[in-house]
C-alpha cells in the first residue's frame, strides 16, 4: 500500500516556485468561489506518520488561502474534554457550515489506530470502530460535504532522518519528543495498523491519497492540487446543476404565465397530485401498532397523585445517587399535538435538581444548523455525565413532520433512519439511557382539547393554525410514526408507547418507565 510513496520523490525548486504562485492562486480563487457559493462544506484530514509534515501541510493551507474561511480543529487525544460524551461528540461539533473548509490533523482515525498498536484494543474492535467511521463518513458524503482524506508517508529510515534533522537545532529540536522515537521503535506495528485500517476506510466517496512527505515541494504540490481538483469538479457541479435549475424555473414560470392567460388553463395544467406517505406505503388490512393501544386507560385523581409521589421519590434517590455521575439521561418526548407531552415532563421535571436537567425544545432548524448535517444540532447537546437532556420533539422530526410535509426529500427520511439508530447506538455505548416516548390520543380526544384550548384564555397560547392543519394530515403521520417505530425501535433504545387519553395514566406510564431505566442502570 505504501510502496509508492517509498520512491524518494521529488520536485525541484526551480519547477516549485514556477508552479506553486498559480496553484496558490487558483486555490485561493476556488475557496472564494466556494464561499460565494455556500453550497457544500469541505473537510480535509491530515493524517500519517510522525515527522512527515502533518503540520507544516496545516500551515501552508493557512497561508495559500484565506484563513478567515478555514476553521482549524487540531484534536489532542481524548481527554477531559468529552466529560463522559460519545468519542464522536467532538469531531460532530467541529464540523464546517457550506461554505467553509475545516481542517483536521488528529481526526476521528486516530483514537483507534493508536489503541490497536498499544494492544488497548483487539483487532475485532478496530474492524468494529472503522464500520462506524465508515458510516459516519457516507453520512457526510449524503449531506453533501467534500471529504478528503490524506496519509502522509515515510520509510522507517526517512522518519529517523527526519528527527535527527530536527534535533539539531535549538529551533526547531522541542518538535521531536520521547514519544516520536518511542513509535519509531514501533514502526511495523504502526504500519501494519494503519495498512488495514486505510483497507477498510477507502471508499470511492472518501478514499484515503497516499502522499509521501519526505520532499516538502513535493508534498506541498501534490496536496495542494489534489485539493483543487476536487474542489474545482464540485463547484463546476455545483454551478452547472444551478444554471440548470435556474433555466428550469423560468421555463416552468413562463409556462404556468402562459397557461394562466389561456381559456382553457385548467385543462392544460393540472395540478401537480400530493403523493402522500400512505400511498408510497399502503397497508394492506389497514390496521397499525397504533389501532392496538388501549388509548382509555382508567386511573382516578387519587390514586394517580399517590403513585406519582412515589415514583418522583425514587427518581429523585435514582439521579442523586453516587452512581449516576457515572451515567446521563437523554429523554426524547414524541406525540400527537395536545397529547400531553408537556404536562409529562413537567411531572418529570419537578422531580430533578434545576442545575443538572435541561428540557430542550425543538423547533424549525435555523439557518446556521441547516447548513451543517441534520443531526449536528443534536450532537451537540448530548449531555455530560451526571446529566440529563430532556427533549420536546427530536431528531425524529426529520422522519416525521419533514417528511409529510416535504420538507426534506425521500432520500434524506429514507437514511436517516438508519443515521438515528447509528446515533443513538453511540449514546448507549457511552452508558447514556435513551428513553423514548411517543404520547398517543385519539383523534376524538385531540378534537376536545384543541376546542379546550380556544375557549379557555389560559390555554389559548397552547393552539396555533398549524396544530390544525396537522389534524388535516392524521393518516399521513400515523403512517409515518408506524414506520419510525418500525425503523428505530431498538433493543438498545426502544420506544415507549403511552395511551395518552387520560393525563395522569399517561403521566405515570412515562414516569415509571424511567424510574425503572435509570435504576436498572445504576
């Protein structure tokens, strides 16, 4: 694998300062260019062997183009900083909005492949974390982002030469530390961990550019126009598909203008038929996981504020007890509209200290967490240990509202199921407890509390115009909530079902299931 990036390659000086000024140039113009355009984002890893210039290939980034437009994410190993998140809470941080380029050097390979060669992890596991790399890498390939991925090289004889080259001088001697020879004295084990995890991680969308770095004009070049080249074929993409877009528009325009001015415009245009969920996917004897809940549980006042007490109490032990700094707690709360997922939380809420919960409601995406992968937003409110995130709607709005209502096209819902499930894997794996919970009512028992709602001042905050024009949409979002618990209930992080008629039956059902969650966790 690494064979041609052994051949001792070189660029003289003279051909270096003729060609490097017009690639700076044209690189320069590209990311102005990408900047005007917002249309992807770019993310370059520079990763490989110690000394092969991984961060004199940063610095010249910086310094051939705008650094203003490049965000630097230098990523030490894993520390202190994580507080008890998921490993990949901090590369899903620092991703780029469209329109700008991060730079990585220490990237989400490096964890793994240093754990391997130390023996901290089996190879098993290495296969294990390069499948999830893998998939979080065709995520940012399906939301559009630019990913490319370069190995700096050296021979074993290059990288001792390297740091006895930079051991001789005061200046420049601190860059060599105990460590770097320590993995010189591991040399084959590096290379043979990074061999089988650049096999694994190779992919058409994202494939690893082997570059050999002992010749830094060599280095400088090859990086630099390797970066141009795909830069320059996305945004001629990129222009060419806006050109075409725009051309259609206006012959769509001027074709609707047209048939509005003629007599017979009704017949010549049609109106475009609303393809509903339910008619992609029918059902064939019509009945869902949602026609079997027993929607009217019985459950009087008394009896309800008794149970309650109790359950707030062992809720309260359960998230104040030694043990739970060692966990977090993200609860996501799904449901009809007025089915009651307020009034659950608040039962929830008013068992927890303030200063470790968070209840986080979910609206529409801003501009800024539309121009990043859809589930950054949420990435970046797991919580740390000892914590809990209380969420009102969630990621599921993608398979949900964004889907009935077209917000986002099929293939955007259609994989993001599989991204949830990836997402929520993660939390679990870092002994977060996912509890979810979808709140049910009939369409008769939303029908009495919206026209409670307009009537009663108090309540009539809680009723807007689109709460209507849901209930328009019944059948298609019992359709696609049948197919997200289809989808995305898990093993490790099912989906809990409340009848949600009666308020405290519901209330009670979603207090119980996480009292009993966290307990079984401590």
């Amino acid at each position: 694998m690494f064979e041609s990036a052994e051949l001792g390659h070189k660029i003289d000086k003279q051909r270096y300062e003729q060609e490097a000024p017009e690639l700076r140039r044209a690189l320069l113009a590209a990311q102005y260019e990408l900047v005007s355009q917002g249309s992807f984002p770019v993310v370059i890893l520079i990763a490989g062997v110690d000394g092969a210039g991984k961060g004199e290939t940063l610095n010249l980034l910086n310094e051939w183009m705008d650094p203003r437009h490049i965000q630097t994410n230098a990523m030490r190993p894993v520390g202190d900083d994580l507080d008890g998140r998921p490993p990949m809470w901090r590369f899903w941080r620092a991703l780029p909005p469209k329109g700008r380029i991060a730079v990585y050097v220490g990237s989400w390979y490096s964890q793994p492949l240093v754990k391997r060669v130390y023996g901290e992890i089996k190879t098993a596991r290495l296969d294990q974390e390069s499948n999830d790399i893998l998939r979080f890498e065709r995520m940012l390939a399906d939301e559009g982002t630019l990913l490319l991925k370069f190995w700096l090289h050296l021979s074993r004889d290059q990288q001792r030469k390297r740091f006895k080259e930079l051991e001789k001088t005061k200046r420049t001697a601190w860059r060599v530390s105990e460590t770097d020879w320590k993995h010189l004295a591991m040399y084959k084990r590096f290379q043979s961990t990074a061999k089988h995890l650049l096999r694994m991680t190779s992919t058409p969308h994202a494939p690893w550019l082997i570059v050999e770095g002992g010749d830094e004009r060599y280095r400088n070049l090859t990086i630099g126009t390797s970066i141009l080249a795909a830069m320059r074929q996305r945004l001629d993409a990129a222009r060419d598909a806006k050109e075409a877009k725009d051309a259609k528009d206006a012959k769509d325009a001027k074709d609707a203008k047209d048939a509005k001015d003629a007599k017979d415009a009704k017949a010549t245009v049609p109106a475009s038929p609303a393809v509903s969920p339910s008619e992609r996917l029918p059902s064939l004897d019509g009945v869902s996981v949602l026609d079997r809940l027993q929607l009217d549980q019985e459950l009087d006042k008394k009896d309800y504020q008794d149970e309650l007490e109790s359950l707030q109490g062992r809720l309260n032990l359960a998230t104040r007890h030694k043990r739970f700094n060692k966990l977090s707690v993200v609860a996501a709360f799904e449901g009809c509209d007025a089915a009651g997922k307020g009034g659950a939380i608040r039962r929830v809420t008013q068992a927890l200290d303030a200063r470790n919960y968070d209840v986080i409601p979910i609206a529409a995406p801003t501009d800024e967490e539309k121009s990043r992968p859809y589930l950054w937003r949420f990435w970046r409110m797991v919580p740390a240990r000892g914590r809990i995130a209380i969420f009102d709607r969630s990621w599921y709005g993608r398979v949900l509202v964004e889907r009935v209502e077209r917000y986002c096209g099929v293939p955007d819902w259609t994989r993001a199921y599989g991204e949830i499930n990836d997402f929520e894997e993660a939390l679990v794996a870092n002994r977060t407890v996912v509890l979810k919970f979808w709140l049910q009512i009939s369409k008769q028992e939303q029908l009495r509390r919206f026209e409670e709602r307009a009537e009663v001042a108090h309540k009539q905050h809680k009723i807007t115009d689109e709460d209507w024009r849901n209930r328009e949409k019944w059948d298609a979002y019992n359709i696609a909530v049948c197919e997200m618990f289809d989808r995305t209930s898990t093993e490790h992080a099912p989906w809990t079902l409340v009848e949600a008629n009666n308020k405290y039956f519901a209330r009670l059902k979603v207090m119980r299931t996480m009292v009993e969650a966290i307990e079984a966790a401590l």
